[in-house]
C-alpha cells in the first residue's frame, strides 16, 4: 500500500493518482486472483516492500494470446536491478501460460522504464500524443509490446483481417 501511495505521489510516473487499492481491497483482488490470467509480484528488502508488479492476461478469448503489465520499485531502491527481476519473472511466467504479446503503457518523458523495456525486447507500437498533462506538461503515452516469438508483430504467414 505504501509504495503505491509514495509512487502515485511522485505523478511523473504512473497515471493513477493517491492510493489505487486499501488493503481490504487488494486482499479480496489477490484471494480471487486465477493464476492462469494473473501474477503479482512483490520485491522485499528487510520486510519492507520495495517493489510490485503485476502481469495479467488479456480476459477475452479475443485478447487471451495477449498480456498486460505495471511495475513500480521504490525510490531509493531503482537501478539496483529490481525492476529487471520482476520484469523477468513476469515474462518467464506469460511465456509460461502460452501468452504471445505482452504489452504495457508508459508516459514519453519516462526514460528510465522505456530503457529498461526496450533492453528486454518490448518496441514501441503506438503513442497518443499530449494523452497526459503532468502539472502543465503535456506527454504522449506510449504502447509498446514484446512479442514472445522474437518478431515484431505477429508471427510471419499469419492472415492479416485488417484492410
Ligand atoms: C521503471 C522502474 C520500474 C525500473 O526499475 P529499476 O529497478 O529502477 O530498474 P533496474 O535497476 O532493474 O534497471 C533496469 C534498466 O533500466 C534502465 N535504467 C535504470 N536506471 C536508470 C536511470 N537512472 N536512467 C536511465 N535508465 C535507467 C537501464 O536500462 C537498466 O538496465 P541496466 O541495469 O542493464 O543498465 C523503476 O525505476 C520505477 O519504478 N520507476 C518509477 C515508477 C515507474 O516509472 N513505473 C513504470 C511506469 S510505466
């Protein structure tokens, strides 16, 4: 809960603003959660919660070969390799579950997540741009993906629907 809170509180980085979940809440997500469609991963220094992430898979048979994630670390404890540990065990696990596409958004003016993305494979695909005013600056928000098979979208011979 902290962390969430401290992470909100800083507004350069994720989009919800103030506690996303009480405890309650988020004890009621993570006792209902399927492990075919969720991960929640926590990082834990000396019994304090330094980092937290979460992979889910996308909940329609339309969207099943595809996943989503967030991550936050703590301040203090960013590049010291937190956040590649989660992102790695996230990844391990959606390959594990048969997904294909994982995806996730993060604001333009987040350098330090997009290098750690992008050194794990994940490209941009979209932006929408000014989607964000953090205290007066306007930002684009970035999609971006990694697609498991190594290409960079889907896999070659696939029939493409869209005109
Ligand atoms: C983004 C975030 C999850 C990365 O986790 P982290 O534990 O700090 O990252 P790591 O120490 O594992 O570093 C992984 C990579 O990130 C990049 N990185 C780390 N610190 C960096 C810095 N100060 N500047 C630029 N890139 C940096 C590097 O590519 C690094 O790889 P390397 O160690 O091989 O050089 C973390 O910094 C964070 O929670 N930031 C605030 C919240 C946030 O931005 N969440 C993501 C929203 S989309």
């Amino acid at each position: 809960m902290e962390l969430t809170r401290e992470v909100t509180a800083e507004r350069e980085y994720v989009m919800a603003e103030g506690l996303v979940l009480t405890r309650e809440e988020a004890a009621k997500q993570l006792a209902g959660a399927d492990a075919q469609k969720t991960l929640y991963l926590v990082a834990e220094v000396g019994g304090r919660v330094v980092g937290q992430a979460g992979f889910f898979r996308g909940e329609y048979t339309k969207n099943a070969h595809t996943g989503q994630l967030w991550i936050v670390v703590a301040r203090e404890h960013r590049g010291l390799g937190v956040g590649r540990a989660m992102m790695e065990r996230g990844i391990a696990w959606a390959r594990s579950i048969g997904i294909r596409k994982l995806k996730l958004r993060v604001f333009a003016t987040n350098q330090r997540a997009q290098n750690l993305y992008r050194s794990m494979g994940f490209v941009e695909e979209a932006r929408l741009r000014g989607d964000v005013i953090i205290d007066g600056r306007v930002v684009d928000d970035v999609l971006m993906a990694l697609w498991m098979d190594g290409q960079r979208g889907p896999p070659p011979g696939s029939k493409s629907a869209n005109k």
